[in-house]
C-alpha cells in the first residue's frame, strides 16, 4: 500500500525539497534560483516519467507549465521578486511555449500523416504483398523479408502501427504453427524487434532520432539524408543479426509457410495522390542539398496536400498521436530549461570530465540510455538524458574533435531505441507479448544480445564515418 503512495508522493515531495535546500548544496558554484528550480523541474520530470503517476504525455504539457510559472518571463510575480544577481536568467515565455510548435513538432505532424493516408488507402498492405512475394516459401527467408518490410515501414511510420500491422497479417501464419514449435517465437518477435531497429534509420523513424535532432543544428547539423547514410547501413546490419539470432534461438520446425495477404493497390483518384506525394516527399527528403528546402519544410507538404483533397479529413486529425507530439515538445522544453538557464553548462563544469577519456564517455552515457530505455519510454529517456550529452558534448569540444559531439549524440539516441528487453520497454513489444507467443524471457534474452550488439556496433559505425569526416 505505502509503494501505491510513493508513486504519487515523490514526484511532489522530492522536487519540493530541492526548492527548500540552499544553493551551495548541490556543488555548483553560484547556482541561481532559476536554476534550481530548473533542477527541481527535471527531477519532478524523472520520477513521473519512471513511476508514471500520471500519462507520461501530460508529464511533458506540466513541464512547459512549471517552466512559464517558475522560471520564464512572464511566470508568477512572486517567482521574480529575488535580486537578478540570486535570480538568475529568467527564459523568454514564446521560446517555451514554441516548444509546442517545434520544426521537430512538424517534422513528426508531416510524419503521421504520411502513415495514415498510407494505411486508409491500404499502401502499407499492399506494398507488404508485393515485396514479401520474393522470399518464397521457406520460414527463414519468409521472416527476413518480414522484417526488411516492417523495419522500412518502421522508418516512416509509427513502430506502434506498425507492428500492429505486421502482426494482423501473421496471425493466420502464425496459426500454422504447433503448440510447441519455437519458429512462432520467432515469428511473433521478428515483427517488433525490426520495428524497433527499422525506427533508427530515419530522422522521423522513433520520437528519439526528433529529439536528438534539437541538438544537431549550426556546424552539427545533419539533414534527413545524411542521418540515412548511417542510419540504413545501421539497421540492415542489426536486421541480418537479429534475423540470424531468431532463426538460431527459435528455428522454425515446419519446411515450408504460405504467407496469404490478399488485396490490391487502389486506382482511384484519392489513391493515386497518395501514392504520388508519399514519393515526392520521401525524394525530397533524401535530397535536400538540391532543392534548399529542410526536412521540417519538405514534411509539411503532405500536410497540405491531404488536407486540401479531403485524404486526411477532421475525423482523421482526431486519430494523431497527439501525445507523442506533446511527449516530444516536453522533452525539448526540458532542453531548453537547461540550455537558457545556464544549468547544463554549470553542471558539466563542476564535473572532472577532463580527466575521463572521451571513448569511455561515450560509451557510459550510451549504455545508460539503453539500462534506462529498457524500463521507460524511449522518448522520455531521450528527453531527459540527451540535453545533458549536448551540453558535455559541447563543453567537450576540444576533447571530442572532428565531430565527436555528434558521435555522442548519436550513440546515446540508437541506445535509446536498442531497449527491447521487455513488453514495457515498447509498444511494439506489448503487442507482440499481448499476442500470447512470446514469454518474457525468450523476448528478453533477444533484446538483451541485441542491445549490447547494437551498442558495439553504433561504436564501430560512428568511429569509422567520424574517421571518415576526419580525413574528408
């Protein structure tokens, strides 16, 4: 009973008594009281997004709430009254509340509504039916075609979809399976385990990759192709070794499986649209350095398009994820808190990181994103570690040279989508546990050798293409 009540009393009482405590208790040389309220922010953020006393959503909208009460420009009379010296640096109330309308924020609305037209006019089925055709018959080449098609859909559209998705069209594949045959395993793991991988290949693939975007701007800026140029070679590889890992863990004692997915491609106007500004977007993502225009920009126009032909009615807008648009705007908010108020940088001040090897930074800071992510949500562990890995990443500049700010970055937001050890750690994996095939050790074994693959491998990845800038 007294765990039920912690769940609500501590993200109360905890940051409350961080208000109540000097400043020189927390070891940072002239901590101001915005400051310390930012502290008290972030930890109330912490604990609801662990505990999760309330939807970890509104835990994003309280955080832009707290910041405009207690630490923004136009926040409570009584929360300015201390001298400026012991205030601090009070943060404009439009950069908080512009959090809400982010380019990341759009970027992510363009991403959504690409998905539900594709899936109202039946796009992701069919082109599922197409492309799986090739891989014949055999269950191993079936389950790789399987996860190549869901992890190129994954890095388009919500993992959640789908997942939900792949998984509708396996049942009755599934189904073909015996009691005790662990190619079903297998089968209903392949989906949410490519899911998860697929989401990394993308700037619009998993919340994450759009939170880490916030930070990647000015020299560290990276465009939607280029985040594809190590993004993809990332996810085919981590796909060939989960598909290895699945086949060996579970193999499949059936010699032959016929996937039946009937339909076909929709010829009507409304289609035929769909079709055509699903490529064009996706072109001009890829080649941004031709047209001029950004990925924020590009991802509007479907936007417009969809609206303006009635493919994407009100009806339609009521069925966004509007909370993973929130999730995300709290989590920059966050970053901005730290960043404007100075506290990040305070903070990696007043640690000895100079005496720590940047190689061992980065591989610290990745591998407790990825503990973390098994536990929460992806989306909130991005959101509350990477605003304090840009901050030592910049505070590190001449220790991280040729691009090493961006390589810590990047390893902390792949760790952040490499935690499938459990149903809890993904929606994707919820789904695939809610399916009754999979037991949790079997999914945990698989996300727990993925996970430390995958770090080794974004390591080997990031080191040969910073070399590579390096020597460019």
């Amino acid at each position: 009973m007294m765990k039920k009540y912690l769940k609500y009393l501590l993200p109360v009482l905890v940051p409350f008594i961080i208000l109540l405590l000097p400043a020189s208790s927390f070891g940072i040389d002239g901590m101001t009281l915005v400051e310390q309220r930012v502290i008290a922010i972030f930890v109330m953020a912490t604990l609801c997004w662990v505990l999760e006393p309330i939807p970890i959503y509104a835990t994003s909208v309280l955080i832009i709430v707290l910041q405009l009460l207690l630490i923004s420009d136009k926040g409570l009379w009584f929360t300015k009254s201390a001298p400026a010296e012991e205030l601090g640096h009070l943060i404009s109330h439009k950069a908080l509340m512009g959090t809400f309308a982010s380019p990341i924020i759009m970027l992510f609305l363009g991403g959504f509504f690409l998905a539900m037209a594709a899936t109202k006019y039946r796009l992701d089925v069919n082109l599922a039916r197409v492309l799986l055709k090739p891989f014949g018959q055999n269950p191993k080449f079936v389950m790789l075609g399987l996860m190549m098609i869901t992890a190129v859909f994954s890095m388009f559209m919500s993992n959640t979809a789908t997942t939900a998705m792949m998984l509708s069209i396996l049942t009755p594949v599934i189904a073909l399976f015996g009691r005790d045959d662990l190619g079903k395993v297998a089968f209903a793991l392949s989906v949410p385990v490519a899911a998860n991988i697929g989401g990394i290949g993308t700037p619009i693939g998993t919340p994450p990759n759009a939170v880490a975007l916030k930070y990647l701007v000015d020299e560290n800026n990276i465009s939607f192709g280029e985040w594809m140029v190590f993004g993809v070679p990332f996810v085919v590889v981590m796909l060939f070794i989960a598909w290895l890992l699945l086949t060996t863990l579970f193999p499949a004692s059936i010699k032959e499986i016929n996937l039946n997915i009937k339909g076909r491609f929709l010829k009507t106007p409304k289609a035929i649209t769909v079709y055509v500004t699903f490529v064009i977007t996706i072109l001009l993502w890829l080649m941004g350095g031709l047209h001029g225009m950004n990925s924020y920009v590009v991802a509007l126009i479907p936007v417009a398009v969809f609206s303006m032909f009635k493919i994407i009615t009100k009806e339609d807008l009521k069925k966004i994820s509007w909370d993973v648009l929130w999730l995300v705007s709290g989590g920059i908010a966050l970053g901005v808190g730290l960043d404007k108020s100075g506290l990040a940088a305070n903070a990696i001040e007043a640690i000895p990181f100079a005496e720590l090897h940047p190689l061992l930074l980065i591989a610290g800071a990745s591998a407790l994103c990825l503990l973390m992510a098994n536990f929460m949500s992806h989306t909130a562990t991005a959101n509350l570690l990477l605003p304090l890995v840009a901050a030592l990443g910049a505070s590190m500049h001449s220790l991280l040279p040729y691009g090493g700010e961006v390589v810590l970055i990047l390893a902390v937001t792949f760790a952040a989508s490499l935690g499938m050890s459990l149903p809890i750690s993904t929606p994707p994996n919820a789904l695939a546990y809610a399916s009754g095939h999979v037991e949790t050790r079997q999914m945990a074994k698989v996300g727990v050798v993925l996970g430390i693959i995958g770090l080794l491998i974004t390591y080997a990845m990031l080191y040969v293409l910073n070399q590579l800038s390096y020597v460019g």
